[in-house]
C-alpha cells in the first residue's frame, strides 16, 4: 500500500479509530481474555489489524469511485445514497468474511454462527456511517482547496493579464515625453500646468480601465481622444492638427485605445512642424471610422508604439469578423476600422 493512498486527515482518522475498533471487537470474539492472555492479545490483534486493513481498503476504493461518478454539488444526495447502498452491501459481506476468519483460527473459540455475525453487521453499520461522512468530509475539503487554489491561480492569470496589457498600452515615450513636458510648463504657466497634469491623469485612467474590457462606446473613445489631443496640442502645437467628429452615435461601439494606435502610428511615420504640419482627420461613415493623415513620410521613423496595425488586428479579432481597411495615395494614407452595434462578435 503506497502512503500517498490515504491523505494526512484519513490517516489521523484510523489511527484515532483503530484502537477503539480492535478493543471491542476482539472484546466481542475473544472475551475478556483477549486483555489477559498475551497470546490471545497476539492473535486478536493481529487478525483485526489485517481484517481492518482490508475492509477500509476495499470500502475506501468504493466510496472514491462513488464520488469520481458524482462529484458535483447537485449530486450529493444521489452520491450519498449511492454511496451508503453500496458500502452498506460490501460490509454485510466483510462481517461474514471477518466472523469466518476467526472461526477457522487456531486458539480462539468463536463460531461461524448468525449469532456472531449481526452485531458485528451492526457494528459495521455504525462504521460505515462515520467512514462515508469522514471521506465525504475530505472530499468537501480537497475539493474546496483545490477551487481556492484555481480561483488563486485564474486571479493572478487575471491580474497578469491586465497587467501585460496595460504595459503595452502604457507608451513609455509618451509618459517621457509628457513629463518633460510638464516639467517645461511648471515654470511657464501653473494653470497651464494643472490642466495638463488633469489630462495626463484622464489618459492614465482610461488605460486602465481599458485593460479591462474588449470594447467601449464610440463617445468613450472619441471623448478619450479629445483629452489626448490636448495633451498633443500641448506639445506639439500649430506642428499637429486634429479633426474630431462632432456628433457620435452612442449605439456604436470600438475596441478601446484603438484611435490612439492610429493616431501615434501617424506621428511615429511622419514628419511634422508649424509650416507643413501634419493634418489628421477622423470621420465616421456607414458603421466605420476612418483616421486619415497626410502623408510627411521620416527618413527613419522613431517609434511611440510598436505594436501598430498588428495590435489593432488582435483587438477586433475576438469581437468581429469584420476587416480593417487600408488606402493610400501620393499624399494621403487612412486606416478604417469598423464599428459594433453591440459589444459581442458581429460577422461581416
């Protein structure tokens, strides 16, 4: 028998009961003689140690099966009543088994006799009561361990999660040069300054939330994008000129800091400054949002977020099987990406 047969409470429980059991039964057999005479000691002991072993093997690979074929919460009373039907049926067998044993040893007198055999059936009853409820008891405790444990293990994937998607999400360049920004207007303009703080924290704040969602509303997004123009108008001046639609349909929904990729995708590709300043426009049409720019291509484009189109792709692709289109020409370059009516997947 392998120890890891039994778990740590099994084994408290029959070393707590083994003593208990082995005095009364050899008790019952034996008679007082059995506390008397160290040969009747001996044999007594020996055969209910063996007899024990057996029985609580046999009955605990029964009670296993039984909660391996109905292990879940809606079927206890059918587990239990299974359970007690079965267990209850193998130790009427063990007691006969267990009263002839002692018949056929050598040096103690008991008889194969019904006599002999029903209050040990009894006694095996009381048994098997305490045994079902001392197992189902374990199973209850590993079975809550181990959902405590998964719950854990799903909790931390969670927060891994988020935690993985806000650092993509949250553009180190962006915070840098943000800082550098406010640290410039501190010493410009205080008001200035706290506007600027209060955006930067707005943005910070939606990422966050963004983290943990697959979609938001059009008016979230497009409100979003308001508060990280501001912070771009800051820094950037007359050099970046955005055009947000007025009038938003609040039925119409997006994957989040999915205008803020296109948007950073245009600066991080082009060139701009106060003479030739780079022009973005975002448009709504027929269930679509479009993000055009001029097109001011860099020599060597510096990047503000590399994950780019492919990022876009794998924010729609568990929420649509709609596509993200691409045009460009000589002087322009637009990204179209579409809208949900709802946020669940919606076929092209």
């Amino acid at each position: 028998m392998k120890p890891q047969f039994f778990s740590k409470y099994e084994w408290w429980y029959h070393l707590a009961m083994m003593p208990v059991l082995f005095a009364v039964g050899n008790y019952y057999f034996i008679g007082p003689s059995y506390f008397t005479d160290l040969n009747s000691f001996l044999i007594g002991t020996l055969i209910v140690t063996i007899l024990y072993w057996i029985s609580i093997i046999t009955l605990t690979i029964i009670v296993r099966w039984v909660i391996a074929r109905y292990p879940h919460f809606d079927q206890t009373v059918r587990r239990l009543s299974v359970m007690i039907l079965i267990v209850g049926s193998v130790t009427m067998t063990l007691a006969v088994f267990d009263v002839w044993i002692y018949s056929i040893m050598p040096g103690i007198q008991v008889a194969f006799a019904w006599e002999n055999i029903w209050p040990i059936m009894i006694l095996g009853g009381f048994f098997d009561v305490f045994l079902v409820a001392m197992l189902g008891l374990f199973y209850s405790l590993e079975q809550w361990k181990k959902n405590q444990a998964e719950s854990e293990k799903l909790e931390r994937l969670a927060l891994q999660h988020q935690f993985d998607s806000l650092k993509g999400q949250v553009n180190p360049h962006f915070l840098f040069n943000s800082l550098n920004t406010l640290s410039s207007l501190i010493g410009e303009d205080q008001d200035k300054a706290e506007n600027f703080v209060e955006d930067l924290a707005k943005i910070y704040r939606y990422t966050l939330q963004a983290a943990k969602t697959e979609l938001v509303t059009l008016q979230a997004e497009i409100g979003f994008m308001r508060t990280y123009h501001r912070l771009l108008s800051v820094r950037y001046g007359e050099s970046l000129q955005l055009q947000l639609p007025e009038n938003v349909p609040a039925d119409l929904h997006i994957p989040p800091l999915s205008l803020q990729i296109l948007i950073d995708n245009s600066i991080k590709y082009n060139i701009m400054s106060a003479l030739k300043p780079l022009k973005i426009s975002i448009h709504i049409s027929h269930h679509r949002i479009s993000v055009q720019n001029n097109i001011q291509a860099k020599i060597r484009p510096m990047g503000t977020n590399q994950g780019g189109l492919t990022e876009l792709k794998a924010k729609y692709a568990p929420v649509s099987d709609r596509q993200i289109s691409i045009e460009q020409d000589i002087n322009h370059y637009a990204v179209s990406l579409p809208l949900l009516t709802a946020p669940y997947r919606v076929n092209a």
